[in-house]
C-alpha cells in the first residue's frame, strides 16, 4: 500500500506543478518555431559549403 500511497502523491504533486506553469501564447510558439526553422536553414547552408570547400581542397592536395 505504501507504493499506491506514494505514486498518489506524486501524481497530485505533479499536477498542482502543472497548473502553476505559465504556458507560452501561441503567437510566441509561432515566432519561435520559425526563428528556429531559419537558423536550422542558415546552419545547414553553412555546413553544406564549408563541406564543399573541404571536399575541393582535399581533392586538390590529393589529387
């Protein structure tokens, strides 16, 4: 019994927690969610030249 008493308390517990959290309005989500789309697409266009740039030279030195 003491493990049903226990998991009640932390399921009650858990849950004043989460009606105390301040949940994001969804304009804030939308914003954030495109800031993070054109990072990940300006990162990826970085990593793709510095890749190419890489592949030229080592083909130069080897080649």
């Amino acid at each position: 019994m003491e493990f049903i008493d226990r998991s009640r308390q932390f399921l009650s517990e858990a849950n004043q927690e989460l009606q105390r959290v301040t949940w994001p309005v969804k304009k804030h989500i939308v914003a954030s969610t495109w800031v993070v789309i054109g990072l990940v697409f300006v990162i990826s266009i970085f990593l793709g030249f510095v890749d190419f740039i890489f592949s030229k030279l080592i083909r130069w030195i080897l080649g």
